[in-house]
C-alpha cells in the first residue's frame, strides 16, 4: 500500500499551509497516513499488519517528503513505533492490534522522562514527556522512563524501561511552535497512569535477535533507528532541489538567457543523489545483510553523513535563491527550515556516529588478533 500515495500527497498539499499554522497535522491527513499502510507497515503478520521493509518505507517517505516533510516525519514515526511495539508480550500486542492493525502509535522514548515505580500489578507512571510527533491523531503512546531493574536478586541498577500507554489517558501540551517541521505536532505529555505488566518492556529487548521473527523484527534497533528520521530529510531535499531547478528555469537574464547556476546545480543535485545511494544501501543492509556490530556503526555512518550532504545541498540551493526565498511562503525556505529542524535530532549526529564507527572497527581489529 505504501507505494499507493495519490490521495495521501493531494491532501498533503491541499493542507500543508494549515499544519505550518497549527502546528500538528490535520485529521484527515493523519487518517490517509494509516489509510496508506504506515501504522500497519511493521506490526506483526499475526495480527494483519505488513511486517514490511525498511527500503519500501524510505522510498514512501522520501516521496512524500518532497510535499510536505511533516507528514513524511510523522508517517515514518507511526511505521517505526508499530515495529517498537511489536516487542510488547503476546497480550500487550492483543491489546493494541486485537480489533486491527491500523492504530497510530506516538512515543517519546528517548531519552527517559519522567517517573515509574513498581505498583500492583504493573507500575505507577507519572510525569511529562517532550516531543511526541503526531501525538494529536495518536491512539497509543509508547513512553520511557529509568526503573529500578526488576530482577532477581535486586540491585540498585537502572534500565530504561517504555511503557505503552492509551492517548485519551494522557493530557496533550501545546508546546511545539518550531521553525521547521511544524506540522509535526512534536508536542509534549503529562499523566499520571498506572500501566501493566504486559504494556511494557525495555530497551534492552530492543537489541535482542528474535528467532523466527520477520526480518523487521530481528533487527537491533540501532541499526535502523536513525534511517526513519533521515527519510524525510532526503525527500525535502529532492524537493528543494526540484523546487529551486523550476524557479531558475523560468527567470530569464536580460540577455535573455536562463539565470541557472550550472555551479549550484551541479554540486546540490550530485550531493543529494549521493545521499540517496548511501540511505538506499542503509536500507537494503537492514532488509537482508548479516548484523554485526561494525553493520550497525556503518549505518549509523552512512545515515549522518547522509543527512550531512542533504543539509549542506539545501543551504546551497537556499543561498542561491535570492531575495524570494526569504517570503514566508517560499516553498524552498519550507524545505530548508524542515531539514534544518530535522537535522537538530540526535540521531542523526554525525560526531556520535563517527565515533560509534572507529570504536567498531577498534573492535573488530582487537578481536580478530585475539583469534
């Protein structure tokens, strides 16, 4: 269904002015966006969802981020909670899929927020919690806080604990007015709820290789987590591209010739392609190739640096532009401001990754000469 996004993209367009406004999607764009297959793009087969791949998700984001890169952030986030939520127990996933898969999970789950403790039959969850994209249209929140392990014997060390909560049982603030990615709706929420045992698990389950699992499912989650937040990037890049190419083409120099900067051209659409090939093998490595550690450090690698040429191309092609780029409404300025609001996320932080990539080849060295 994701490569199906006709009616989601009119209505991207129609209503991508109205988001800047509000600052959250609209209803029925947060409905084309399940419509379209992305809450259901990763839940387990089981309970009628796609368990897709990476690569058909990064090619609809990127399309639809070349309209409006709030819709393609939230649609990829709604994708990849459903994946997260799939590590719940057997009746946490009941609870969530039982009546069918389609259901917009948010989170906020990085870093922790907030308090849990231990209460009858589950734990007592209190607090606020920044950032949750898309959480105005959002079923269920997957939040995470710091706990006490619950283990046998006891010890005073943390783990980092998500929790999956119904929407109606927090309260949404009003707390996200950006200068890009605005329609986001990256808002913050508090509650005070008390969540079962079987609606939480832990980062820790994140990493672990399930057996028998779909290929989505079998993957540690930092080998992909930073590809779901570079998708929109690469696709508001390619439509800042295309974008600043229609507005030279029709500017005529008094000579009348075409005012094109070969230059700016050359480089932006070069710099952009090459991210396109990085996010693309990032992707295939996460449907298919072997996981090691130095797998996972070059994803995260090649994703950074990724978003490094798109960033640097797009404010290439934003300086070039002139005076007219500078109007509220421009829809090349809309496109820089998206990805340099994007670019901020942590996970997409090209010094972390860098060093995440020498210290796996360190140790990778180091192993390979104790054999």
């Amino acid at each position: 269904m994701l490569s199906d996004l006709g009616k989601t993209l009119d209505v991207a367009r129609e209503d991508r002015f109205l988001l800047d406004e509000t600052c959250r999607l609209t209803d029925r764009l947060a409905d084309s966006l399940a419509d379209n297959g992305f809450a259901r793009h990763f839940v387990p087969e089981r309970w009628n969802g796609a368990a897709g791949t990476f690569t058909a998700l990064l090619d609809a984001v990127s399309e639809l981020a070349e309209t409006c890169a709030s819709t393609a952030w939230c649609a990829a986030l709604y994708a990849a909670h459903g994946r997260l939520a799939g590590y719940l127990p057997e009746a946490g996933q009941r609870e969530i899929w039982g009546e069918g898969p389609d259901v917009r999970v948010a989170a906020s789950v990085v870093p922790p927020q907030g308090s849990a403790v231990r209460a009858d039959g589950g734990w007592r969850l209190t607090g606020r919690w920044a950032t949750a994209s898309g959480v105005d249209q959002a079923e269920w929140l997957l939040l995470a806080s710091w706990v006490t392990r619950d283990r046998e014997p006891a010890d005073e060390t943390r783990e980092h604990r998500i929790f999956a909560v119904r929407r109606h049982d927090l309260k949404v603030l009003r707390t996200w007015r950006p200068v890009g990615l605005r329609g986001t709706g990256s808002n913050a929420v508090e509650g005070d709820v008390l969540v079962p045992d079987h609606l939480t698990f832990t980062l820790e389950d994140l990493g672990r290789v399930r057996p028998h699992a779909a290929r989505c499912h079998s993957v540690p989650f930092s080998l992909v987590a930073s590809l779901i937040f570079a998708a929109p990037v690469l696709g508001a890049a390619e439509g800042a591209l295309r974008t600043w190419w229609q507005t030279q083409i029709r500017r005529v120099r008094p000579d009348g010739g075409t005012a094109v900067q070969p230059l700016v051209l050359a480089r932006a659409s070069a710099h952009i392609q090459a991210a396109r090939l990085l996010l693309e093998r990032v992707a295939q490595r996460a449907d298919h190739a072997p996981v090691t550690p130095v797998l996972v450090a070059e994803n995260q690698r090649d994703v950074t640096v990724a978003v490094e040429l798109c960033g640097a191309a797009v404010d290439e092609l934003f300086h070039a532009a002139g005076l007219r780029a500078l109007e509220e409404d421009d829809a090349l300025q809309r496109h820089w401001r998206d990805i340099t609001a994007a670019r901020t996320h942590g996970a997409l932080n090209v010094g972390s990754a860098a060093s995440g990539y020498a210290d796996a080849l360190l140790a990778a060295r180091a192993g390979e000469e104790a054999r």
